[in-house]
C-alpha cells in the first residue's frame, strides 16, 4: 500500500483547512445540507451521506452546534435543492492526472472557473473517463498513531473489515471497499478513535513526479486556486509532492 503520497496529500489539505476555516465550514455545510434534501436528517442512521458528511465535518474540527444548524436549517429549507455534483477531469503541468468533484448551483460558472485554474497554469481539462480510470474510490480513514500500539489498531481495523492498514510516519491509514467505508469508521467510532480525516477518496494508481522546481510551483498554484474555489469539494490528483513542500 503506497500510503505515503496520499498522507502528504491529506496533510497538506488538512494544514490549508487549519488555516482556512470558514471556507472550509462553507464547503462542509453545502454537503451536509445536500445530504439532508436527499435523505432527511430525521435520522441520521438512515441516511449514509448524511452520516459520512458528520463524520467528515468532526474530522475537520467543525462544532457540533454548527453541524446542528447547518441540518436543521437545511431540513426547513429547499435551497439545497439547486445544487448538483458535478466532476471534471484534465492534466495538471507534467501530465499529473487531476479529478476536481464539484457540488454547484451554477454549472457554466463552476465549469468556467476550473477550466481557468487548469489553463492559467499550464494544464488542460479533458473529458469524462480522461483520467478516472488511474485511480480507484475507496474509503480512507487516518488516525494519529501517538499513544496507540499498531497491532492493536490494525486488529479493530481489519476486524471492523478494513481491506488495507499501513502505518505511514506520525499516522496508521486505514482503507476500505467504499460500501464498507460507513460501517468501518462507526465500528472504529465505536471503539473510542477519532480521526485526522476519513472520507471515500479517489486514490491513484501511480503517482508521478515532478522534478522542475518551476513546475511544482504552477501545479501547487493550480491546486490551490481550485480548492479555494466554493464550489469545489474535493481535488485528487496523482501528484507525488515533494516532503520540503509539505513543510513550507
């Protein structure tokens, strides 16, 4: 399990999300009010998205009286309706394959503004099938490894029916089959962990590595324009990052 690379990736997007709160809670909240119009927030244990939506929003530190809100206002509301989840795919500088997943009330804007990011820094969006084929959806779960004994994790995971556990530096990450990605976090829940982050990603085959200093500097730039985005959930990609650009 090659787990470096993506715990950069969701390293990095958690220290920006440290350091970005509202747009973060902004982003949180349209998902969860999107869960709501399509599952009811009556009961949440009925409702997987909406489960995975809080368990998303906890991992990123958001208050519990802000995710209570945020459904009870989307329950008595029908502005959620208008949003729809929208992909794209393309090529970052260095061929590096990108997925931006969007969730919009304005498809020609937000298809606009990604079209810009990739253009604006020496990338090109493509079409439907372009890149998703070189990654696979599964669910990842992070767990800080300070104060917890590996066997011992990787026990509940696979017990909980994880498919992959590796220990990768400060973290243990856990994987599983996307449809098991709900049961295995509320049995590790269950068990008293909390997580860095777990949701279902889409994680790459094989990464690819840029070497001119240059060019990571424009594929870091167009990342960071497309998760500044409102509009943009979530950008994947098969960028191996350098470690020193995690530190800056």
């Amino acid at each position: 399990m090659s787990g470096h690379s993506k715990w950069n990736n969701i390293k990095r997007k958690k220290e920006k999300a440290d350091g970005a709160k509202a747009k973060v809670f902004t982003k949180i909240g349209r998902e969860l009010a999107v869960a709501v119009k399509e599952g009811g927030s009556a009961d949440p244990a009925a409702n997987s998205r909406l489960r995975d939506c809080i368990a998303k929003a906890k991992a990123a530190n958001v208050p519990n009286d802000n995710i209570e809100r945020i459904i009870k206002k989307a329950a008595g509301e029908g502005n959620a309706n208008s949003f729809e989840d929208v992909t794209y795919e393309g090529y970052g500088p260095s061929g590096v394959a990108v997925i931006v997943e969007a969730l919009t009330d304005n498809r020609n804007r937000t298809a606009a503004d990604v079209r810009h990011a990739f253009d604006k820094f020496g990338g090109n969006l493509g079409t439907t099938g372009c890149v998703s084929f070189m990654f696979n959806k599964k669910g990842v779960i992070v767990v800080e490894r300070e104060g917890l004994d590996e066997d011992t994790v990787m026990s509940d995971a696979l017990e909980a029916g994880a498919s992959d556990f590796a220990a990768d530096g400060d973290v243990f990450e856990i994987s599983t089959d996307p449809a098991d990605f709900s049961g295995v976090r509320e049995d590790l829940e269950s068990k008293g962990y909390t997580f860095v982050s777990a949701e279902v990603e889409m994680v790459p085959d094989t990464y690819t590595k840029i070497e001119d200093p240059e060019v990571v500097i424009k594929m870091q730039k167009m990342l960071d324009l497309l998760e500044d985005n409102d509009d943009v959930q979530n950008v994947w990609h098969n960028w191996d990052e350098p470690e020193e650009d995690e530190e800056e």
